[in-house]
C-alpha cells in the first residue's frame, strides 16, 4: 500500500461498515489514544463521525507541552529572571505558569528565545561563552534521544530543565486509577518507534486491555479499531502492531541506549495526574553539571491549576474539550487559558482548529 492509499474514501467506508458490523455484537466500547498526532488525524479527518454510537475514542495524555506543570513554566521564567539565556519551542511560550508565561517574561526584557531543534540552543551557548544558556527539554520518547546527544557533546555553559515524560507509566496510572473507563489503547506510534513494541506487553497482561500500535493515516486508526474490536470480542489482550512499516519489535536500539546513558528514570507529577512512579527523567550523576535545576539551584513550589479551566480532565480523557465552559469563548487559540489551546497538538487547539 502506497501512503496515498491510507487516505483512500473508498476504504475508509468499507472499514467504517466493518467496525459497525463488528461493533453491533458489542456493548459501550471505550478506546484511548495517546498521542497529539492521532487527536489530530481523527478530528482532521472526522474519524469519530465514521463510528458507531456504541465505540468511542477519547484522547488521553498525549501532549507534551499540555502535562507539562505550572511548577516546571514557573521554574523555566525563574531561569529567565536570573538572567539566564532561556531557549524553547514555540509551543512552550505561551503556555501559562502560575502567574506568567515565557511569552511575559521576554516581554519584560528576559532573554528568551524560540529554537526548532536543541542543536540550535547547543549552537547558541557555543556562540556566546559568556552567558548561561538553559534550555527547557520538553516531549515524550520520541525527542529525548536527539537531548540526549546533544548533551554528550555539550559546552560548559549550556544546561537542560529536564521536563521529559515517558508514556507508558502515564498509561498504567490511567488503567490502575480506573477514573476513566478504557477498553482498548491506540499506542503512539511515534513513541513506539523508539521503544518498540514490548513495553506494552506487561500493560496488556497485567489489565487485561489490547493495544494496538498505529500509524498516523485515517486507514490506519481505522484499521486499528478492527483490530481492536477483533481482540474485544475474542477476550484477548494482546499488543497488536498496525504500524510495522516504522515500528520494529525492539525499537531503535541505538536511541534507546543513548537515552540509558544520559538520563535516568524519576518520579514526576503531570498536569492533571499526581506523582507518576518512574514516569520522569532526570540526568545521570555524569551529565549533573548541565541539570539547570541544580546548577542555578530552582527552588519552586508546585501550585493548583488555573481556575476554570478544564485541561486537566482532557488530558485524563474524563471530557471532550467542547465539553469545557471555556472552549471557543474565553479560551481560543489566540487568548489561550490552558496549555491544551496553546499547543498544535493539545486537544483543544486540535478541536478548536478543524470544526470551529
Ligand atoms: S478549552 Fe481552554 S480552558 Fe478549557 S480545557 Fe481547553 S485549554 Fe483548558
């Protein structure tokens, strides 16, 4: 099948029958994804309009600017206000902390600057030996890695704020707190590219749930439903891969073991969901000189969300975003309140951007 193909109508109306007719012999079905780019497939392409009432698939955790806490925004504008340069994605700028944003704090005179890669900030403190320069490391498995390089070959002066998340500890908070009901996960595909497929084969016996590793086309989170449906139905839990065109049983060693060399795991909060076991990671004693948390000694302390908003209950896949009194009045995508209408891939953005 050639990628055009993945977008075929024809298809996707045969797979929609198929899911139907697999679905009639079936009761409520709930299924998660956690990955930006799935929300944004089945919102673009109006997957959920092709399913039966009886299937639905709600969006969990899988932004990573949206988990990202007040407490770690706070403690990024902290860097900038010592006078420290601070170096971000675009996402990240707006994104509210307690009381500000990165966006404020480079308003206010702060040396904060918009990169696209982390090369671009290693760039920026070679450049300029004279400055400190920290750059906020956000995203899931799929960005530690290149973090990880570059902080192998990194100049004295450069230093992360490490706010990296792995996924699948947030998965099995979300199937242990049992606050949201889940009968099935599309897992990311992106993220499984690096880890491959087995980190899920302890999620799916332990619970008793099937996933399906998938790709990012409309047939395939089609496809992937099928195959979820077939697993539903036959009572069996296994980790299924849809997206064997990118994703390997053992993952990209390479990065894997570039990631163990440089970071280790930790405990961390998400936005939405208390402290997550080994859900975290943090540099190894070796890497400990370019730990912005410790070098320029960050002591903040966590706060509540903003009040009113909902992200919290969108990133736990407890509500839709139009579900949220604020979605498309007091918060849009150019007066965001909460990170999930900042970022391209929060949910509400994703929402907002393709039906409003
Ligand atoms: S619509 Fe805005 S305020 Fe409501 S949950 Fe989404 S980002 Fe938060």
């Amino acid at each position: 099948m050639i990628l055009r193909d993945f977008r075929d109508r024809g298809l996707a109306l045969k797979a929609s029958k198929e899911i139907g007719d697999m679905a009639s012999t079936l009761g409520k079905v709930k299924i998660m994804h956690v990955c930006g780019t799935h929300e944004d497939t089945i919102t673009r392409f109006g997957i959920r309009s092709l399913l039966p009432e009886n299937v639905e698939v709600i969006s969990g955790p899988g932004c990573p600017v949206c988990v990202t806490t007040n407490r770690e925004i706070d403690e990024a504008i902290s860097l900038a206000q010592k006078g420290i340069t601070v170096t971000t994605f675009g996402d990240m700028l707006r994104v509210p902390g307690s009381r500000s944003s990165l966006a404020d704090s480079k308003a206010d005179g702060n040396d904060v600057r918009i990169v696209y890669s982390v090369t671009d900030a290693v760039e920026i403190a070679h450049k300029n030996p004279e400055k400190e320069v920290a750059h906020i490391a956000i995203g899931f498995e799929t960005t530690i890695p290149s973090n990880a390089v570059a902080l192998q070959d990194a100049p004295e002066n450069f230093s992360i704020l490490c706010c990296h998340r792995l996924i699948p500890p947030a998965m099995e908070l979300l199937l242990e707190s049992h606050e949201v009901r889940i009968d099935g996960f599309i897992d990311p595909g992106h993220v499984s590219a690096i880890i491959g497929v087995k980190p899920y084969r302890p999620l799916a016996e332990k619970y008793r749930i099937p996933h399906v590793i998938v790709g990012f086309e409309p047939l395939d989170v089609l496809f992937s439903i099928i195959m979820l449906l077939e697993m539903i139905k036959n009572h069996e839990c296994e980790v299924r891969n849809e997206y064997s065109r990118v994703v390997k049983e053992e993952g990209n060693q390479k990065a894997l073991s570039i990631m163990d060399a440089v970071f280790e795991p930790c405990d961390v909060d998400w936005r939405g969901f208390p402290v997550i076991p080994r859900s975290g990671l943090m540099l190894r004693e070796r890497f400990a000189e370019h730990d912005a948390r410790e070098r320029f000694e960050l002591r903040v302390e966590p706060t509540e969300d903003l009040r009113g908003c909902r992200c919290s209950d969108v990133l736990k896949g407890l509500i839709y975003p139009r579900e949220c009194p604020l979605f498309g009045k007091a918060c849009t995508p150019k007066k965001p309140v909460g990170p999930c209408m900042v970022s391209a891939e929060g949910a509400c953005s994703i929402m907002y951007r393709h039906t409003s």
